[in-house]
C-alpha cells in the first residue's frame, strides 16, 4: 500500500460509511452487501467496491466464524512467558515451533511487562502437560517466569468506536456445556472459520452435499450455540490505532459485576476475559497511542479505585499464529 494510501485510511481519515462498514462486518461477516446496501441507503455495487477496497488496504483482513470451544468439548490454557538472556535467533526459533506445533493454537507476541502469550485447547489435562513439560525443559534457560491460567469466559464486543450510536452488545464464549457434534458438522466448522463468508454453494460443493442441506446444518450449530457469530479481522494498525491488554487485580471482587457493566458499554473496550488463576478484570482495548490508554486505565481507577490493587498492560505487537478452531474432533 503506498503513502498517500496509507493516510488515506487513518481513521481519522475515512468517511463515515466506511467505518460503518468495518462495524458491522466485524460483528457480522456474513451479512450481505444487499443487506449493507438497504441500511446505509445505498447500492450494492458501492458497498461491494468500499468493501474491496478495505480489503485491498489490508484493513479487512479476513473472516472468521466464532466457535465457543467449550460446546466441542474443550477447555482453554493460557500462557504468559517472559524471557530473559534470549537472543533474537532463539526467539524466530521458538516462534517457529509454535506455527508448526498443532498444541499451540493462537499467540501473539507482547511489548510489554509479558512478551508472548498463547493460547491452547485440551481435552485432557495430563495430555497438555506431557506437551508442555517437553516444552519448558526445552526453553526453561531463557523463561525469566511464566503463569499458566485456564480459561473460563471470553466476551466479544463489536467495535463501539466506530459508531456515535452503538447499541451495547455482546457474544460470550465458554459458559455452556458441550454438545453432540459430527463429521460433517466439523469440516462445516473449518470452513466457516477459514472464512465465515463461504457461500453455502461452495461449502455444499466441498461436501458434496446440497446446499439447503448445509443450511440446515449451519442453522442447527448457531440453535446449538457452537456457532455464535461471525466476524471480520480488523487490522487496527493499518487505522492508526493500538491494541493493549489490560490486566486489573482487585481487592474487592463485589465491584466485578459493575466493572463488567462498564466494559460492555465502553467505547474504546473490545473482549473482556476471565480466568482461574489470572488477573481478576480482563479487557482488550483499541486507542490512538498510549496516552489514550493512560486515560482509560485512569478512567477506571478513578470509578473502581477502592477495589482496585494494581494493573498491568501489555500492546500487541503481532501476531505469531491464529488458528480458529480447536484440533481435530475425537469421536468417543
């Protein structure tokens, strides 16, 4: 993308349909352009060559179904590393592991008071910590500390900036128990989250299935609640903008509900999560720069500060390895 393209679509540069756009198709990938075009009143054809041209710009990256990995059967393992005495070598080494080894399924890499943290789904506990004792023993020489949590929740919110209007909302990941599934569900699942705008011909084609068939099988995962949404990849970068995770530990946890509340509404405010194990109040958050994140880590010290004990933050720098669907489904 050259220069003059790049200020182009600064964020404080493109018009007020475009962030319409990057709105509602990071809440709803598989929206249609015909859809799009009777909200915002316009033609499909101008929604169509906005949302190439987004694309062109590597503002919209690419679409991704939201699986809850606990409806499949699976929990979630966190992991935060810092290192210590590691050169940049062995740092592109350990990150090539990871893109290669199928236990680690999404990490990124941090600046800040943690450098990596990644993500892994188990079905079984003792099978993790087989995999991870190998991997530890294999790095432990440049691990200053690390803090292993399991995931109970993660919350998705839409991108409340964009919009002066937003209408609070949310998709909760991990609270629900797990339910029948198949093959053809599965691959149904992989495609979806290889990209959620998959037309039902095309995944039919795959499957060698009709296409109201296929229907019904999406229809059936959204009833079950395997598929909760769908969602386009913002690369916040390319609007000029940062990505920060904010970790606060609390003292008094009776404020936990009224901090969720304000996660939920606030603009700048993205996922929250919750562990076992880990920080007390989760949130992912988009600003302009870290002056912007002062203010907002400040904002909520200021509302909650008798419950809070410390924070931390971390800015993603990039993202090592994103995979959207737990490994490959275990039929009893």
């Amino acid at each position: 993308m050259t220069e003059n393209n790049a200020k182009l679509y600064n964020l404080n540069n493109i018009d007020s349909l475009d962030k319409k756009l990057i709105y509602e198709l990071n809440w709803n990938a598989r929206v249609s352009h015909s859809a799009l075009a009777k909200k915002f009143r316009t033609s499909k054809q101008v929604i169509g060559y906005r949302v190439k041209k987004l694309e062109e710009a590597g503002i919209l990256k690419s679409y991704h179904a939201v699986i809850d990995w606990r409806k499949l059967g699976y929990n979630t393992i966190r992991v935060y590393i810092k290192w210590e005495n590691i050169t940049l070598e062995k740092e592109k080494e350990v990150y090539e592991l990871i893109r290669r080894d199928p236990l680690f399924m999404w990490a990124i890499r941090f600046e800040g008071d943690i450098d990596i943290a990644f993500y892994v789904w188990v079905k079984d506990m003792t099978e993790f910590a087989k995999k991870w004792f190998d991997f530890i023993s294999k790095y432990k020489e440049y691990i200053l500390r690390y803090e292993i949590y399991e995931s109970v929740e993660m919350i998705h919110y839409p991108m409340k900036f964009l919009k002066d209007d937003f209408k609070p909302e949310e998709i909760v990941i991990g609270r629900e128990k797990k339910v029948e599934y198949d093959d053809v569900d599965y691959t149904i699942l992989r495609l979806l989250t290889e990209n959620a705008q998959a037309s039902l011909v095309d995944i039919a084609t795959q499957l060698k299935m009709s296409a109201p068939s296929v229907l019904y099988r999406i229809k059936e995962l959204q009833k079950k609640k395997i598929i909760l949404g769908y969602y386009a990849l913002v690369d916040t970068d390319k609007l000029g903008l940062e990505f920060y995770k904010v970790d606060f530990y609390v003292n008094d946890m009776r404020h936990l509900p009224m901090m969720e509340s304000f996660a939920k509404e606030h603009p700048q405010i993205v996922y929250r999560m919750r562990t076992i194990g880990g920080p007390d109040f989760e949130i992912e958050v988009i600003v302009k720069d870290a002056i912007e994140l002062k203010e907002l880590i400040n904002e909520i010290r200021y509302k909650f500060g008798d419950a809070i004990k410390f924070n931390r933050f971390h800015r993603f720098e990039f993202s090592i390895k994103q995979i959207y669907l737990p490994g490959e489904k275990v039929f009893n």
